[in-house]
C-alpha cells in the first residue's frame, strides 16, 4: 500500500466517528453544534443541519475508507483505521463534553 491510502485510513475513522453524534442529534430533533454554526463549532445548529454534516461526514469517511483500501489481510491497514477511529472517539467526547459543561 501507499502512505497515502494509510493516511487515508486514519481520516476514514475520523469522518466516521464524527458521523454518529451529529446524526444522533438530529434524529432526536435536538440542536447540536456543527461547523456551520454561529460562531462554528461551538454554536447550535438545527436537528436538520446536523443530519446534513452527519451524511457529509459519512460519505466523506466512506470515500477514505475506500481509497485506504483497508482489508482484513493488511493489519497495519486496519491498526491505523482503528487508532483514527479510537482518537476521534475520545477527542470528541471531551470536546462535547466541555463543551455541554458551559
């Protein structure tokens, strides 16, 4: 594989992560901050804007996930998709952790 497609991988599992709270958000209808708010990223947007940045997140970790060519039989593949993916999750919930705290 080329560094690329491992670089690939690790922001796969960013963009996918970051899919499951903006997409949770707005299915319960409730406001949470996107890049789209005011100011970006610590304001409120709408359950509809978050399902929007949801779905742009997901196709954005799925074409990764594709160009990363991530497989079974390549470990180091799936080790780096994995580490984006186990960063993002605790780089996040502190984020909106601090950020619910205010």
């Amino acid at each position: 594989m080329e560094w690329y497609q491992y670089l690939s991988g690790f922001w796969a599992g960013f963009f996918l992560v970051n899919t499951i709270p903006h997409y949770v958000a707005g299915l319960q209808g409730n406001k949470f901050t996107t890049a789209f708010a005011s100011p970006p990223g610590k304001g409120l947007s709408s359950p509809i804007m978050n399902i929007v940045w949801a779905l742009i997140n997901l196709f954005a970790g799925l074409g990764l996930f594709f160009v990363a060519k991530i497989d079974t039989d390549n470990w180091l593949s799936l080790i780096i998709f994995f580490v984006g993916v186990i960063l993002t999750s605790f780089y996040l919930s502190n984020r909106f952790g601090k950020q619910n705290q205010e």
